[in-house]
C-alpha cells in the first residue's frame, strides 16, 4: 500500500480473489498503525492472516503490517 496511489487499484480486483496488503507505520503518504487500518480501508470478505513485525533500519524503525484473505 506504501506505493500505490488511491484505491481504483482495489476496485479492480475480482471478488473472491486472494490478495496480500502490506503497509507501515512511518510511511511519508498514508500511515496504518494497525491491521484494523487496512481493513477498514481496504475490505475483505474472509481473513485468513493478519498480523505485524517490528523493524530497525539503519535510518529508523517501523511496523509492517499485513492481511492476507480474500477480497
């Protein structure tokens, strides 16, 4: 989600295909600190992953979260 502009991109995937959506915490454009975040911007109609993973870099730390289910 950190390089995609908008959301036309999600309404042109099928119902019922599987997607896999990424985001941070410390991007500079949209922020998500939460997988809840994605969700409410990005509905699926069954969940089968969600979760997070902290990271350090040599410039910063941040939270990458991911939803894995169908849309």
């Amino acid at each position: 989600l950190t390089d995609m502009p908008g959301d036309t991109w999600f309404e042109h995937i099928p119902k019922g295909t599987l997607v896999v959506l990424q985001a941070r915490d410390n991007d500079p454009g949209e922020q998500y600190h939460s997988t809840e975040d994605i969700l409410k911007r990005f509905p699926l109609s069954q969940v089968l992953y969600q979760g997070s993973k902290q990271f350090q870099d040599p410039e910063t730390t941040y939270t990458r979260y991911m939803v894995i289910g169908s849309k």
